[in-house]
C-alpha cells in the first residue's frame, strides 16, 4: 500500500478499541433529538404550505361566488337585483312593437293594452296657399280659331286644341268656360261626375278661373291662333306654388291666395322667439331651408297635393308651445302661407 492511500477517503475506523464503548451508536443518539427539532420544523412548513393553498382556493371560491351573485355588471344573476327574483316571465302577443318585464311582486295575469299615446308636436297646417289660375280680362266675342293651351295636370301634359268645329266663336264667356271644362276632362280622362278640375266665371266678372281642390295644374304654354283672342294665360301658370320663385315673382304672379306684400323689398317675421328677415330676390325654398335649421326649432313644409302649409315643433310634449307672427313693419308672409287666416288652429303638443 503506497502512502498516499493514508488520505484516502474509504478510511476504516475501528470504533471503541481503546474504551470498548460504541461511539458511533452514541452520537447518532445524542443527535437524534436535534433531529426530531429539525423535523418537526419541517412538518410545520409542510402544514403551512399547505394551509396556505387551502386559503387560495377558499378565496378563489369566494371571489367567484361574489362575482357571479353580487357584481352589479350581471343584473341576471346579482342577488342584490330585483329582476333575479323575478319568477314570472311575460309573452307579449307582438314582441316587435310591445314587451313587458315582470317585478318579484307579480303575480299570473294576462294585460291587454287597447290605446297607446304617443307624444306629440305643436304643429299647425295652413289652408290652401296657393291662387286660382286666372285669365285676363275678357270682353266681346272669343275668336279661338287656332288656339291651344298645353295643360299638365297631376303630372300628365296633353295639348287642348280650342276652337275646333263649331266652337271657334263663343259670345258668352260662360259657355266658353263649360267648353273649356268639358275639353280638359276629355283630354285627361277625368269622370264627368267627378270632375277634378274646374273652370268658372266669378259670378259678376269678365274673366276665366282654373282650379282644382285636389289636382295640381299648370298651363305650360298657351298659343293664340291668327287673329284670336288672348286669354291672358301666361307659361307656367299653376294652382300651386313654386318653391324655386323668387319672393318678388310670387308676389308680381299672385301666386298666393291671400295675396303676398314686401315691406321695402323685405319680409320679416318672428318664430319661437326667432327673428327672421329675407329679401325679394331670395327664393321661397332659401326661406325654408333657413328657417328649417334655425334656432327656432321648427320644420315648415309644403305638400303640393293638398297646397297647404305646416309649420311644426322638431320637439315633442305639452311644454313644447308654438308661436310665430308676422313683423308689423314687415310683410305678410305667415299669413300668405295660410298659417295666421282664419280656421288655421296651432295644435299644441302632447305628452306620451
């Protein structure tokens, strides 16, 4: 055995040679209570760590158990909301227009609902704005030999040759008026019992009226035979109003009924407290369009079937009132638009 082998470390120890006592036994029994110490610290941790993860999970359950029946964002399952206990559920017979919840006092039942309310606008519609069609004056004999008027009634034009056969002279403006009459609803195909148009001689006058309560008419274009005799027809004469004409045309043309009167070429007016001025040389559509996106708060149209204007609150309910008048010093437009003459009632609004 060489010396480096004394270091080696597979020593042999010979253990109580010298006393006869077992010094190894001795030691691991005097360290065994050290030992238990050690262990029992050890066992102590593991319980810890163990209590620990049981303290998670028991939180993890709590936090689910209040999120899911406490967390107001879920009103289905939140106990602390009314419509949880709500045991009832409710069918309506038309879900698309009507649907009811049940509260937790509810009890079996069936409801029908039989008038529904809902809130209304201040509004009021004017009468017919617009003026009959007028001849000019006439007098004497009507020489129509030759003669034309091309007519667009509701949207349809046809031309109407007068004059023909024996119908070129007429001495009587009111039999020429039945002839006048009797043409157009031939032309336009109108029921003889119900005529749509009408011509008539106002009763003491020389001149020919072409009106109609439920037809829009225009006269495009009125020809005057050789030597004939002129209506006074004048082109685009119609029974309703032109939107794109200027305040000044409308005024020139009468094409109001009440007749339309510029104070120094201005028209002003007041609308829900709103003050409004407009020229002669703006155009009857400028003045709604203005008005419609004006402060005021209201929207005024015109329905050329029924020539009638309305002038309505954008905003519902009873506390919504409706007012506007006509400047003392600036025309007459409100009223040549049907809305202040006489039968024109404000309809104020209405709550839901």
């Amino acid at each position: 055995m060489g010396m480096n082998s004394m270091y080696s470390t597979n020593r042999i120890r010979f253990g109580g040679l010298a006393s006869g006592l077992d010094t190894d036994s001795i030691v691991r029994d005097l360290m065994r209570i050290e030992q238990m110490k050690v262990d029992k610290l050890k066992q102590e941790k593991q319980v810890l760590e163990w209590q620990k993860e049981d303290y998670r999970n028991t939180t993890n359950l709590l936090r689910g158990f209040y999120d899911e029946y406490f967390d107001i964002l879920y009103a289905k399952t939140n106990m602390t909301s009314a419509s949880t206990y709500n045991t009832l559920k409710i069918e309506s017979s038309n879900a698309k227009y009507l649907t009811a919840t049940a509260s937790p006092g509810a009890h079996v039942s069936s409801k029908t609902i039989t008038e529904i309310s809902l809130a209304k606008a201040a509004y009021v519609e004017g009468k017919s704005a617009s003026a009959q069609i007028r001849s000019s004056e006439l007098s004497g004999s009507l020489n129509l030999e030759g003669q034309s008027i091309i007519m667009t009634v509701d949207g349809v034009t046809r031309r109407i040759e007068l004059g023909q056969g024996d119908s070129g002279d007429y001495a009587d403006l009111e039999a020429f008026a039945n002839y006048l009459e009797e043409q157009i609803a031939e032309a336009f195909g109108h029921d003889p019992s119900n005529k749509r148009v009408q011509v008539s001689v106002p009763e003491g006058e020389g001149y020919l009226t072409i009106e109609s309560n439920t037809s829009a008419i225009t006269i495009n274009d009125y020809i005057i035979g050789v030597e004939g005799t002129d209506l006074g027809f004048s082109v685009n004469q119609s029974n309703r109003i032109d939107l794109d004409s200027t305040i000044i045309e409308l005024e020139l043309n009468e094409q109001f009924d009440e007749g339309l009167n510029r104070v120094d070429n201005t028209l002003s007016f007041t609308i829900n407290g709103v003050d409004f001025t407009f020229s002669g040389n703006d155009t009857l559509r400028t003045v709604m369009n203005r008005i419609n996106n004006s402060d005021a708060g209201v929207t005024l149209t015109y329905n050329s079937l029924t020539d009638r204007f309305s002038l309505t609150n954008k905003n519902t309910g009873a506390a919504q009132t409706l007012t506007f008048d006509d400047s003392e010093s600036g025309g007459n437009f409100l009223k040549a638009l049907g809305l202040k003459a006489d039968g024109a009632q404000v309809n104020q609004g209405k709550d839901a």
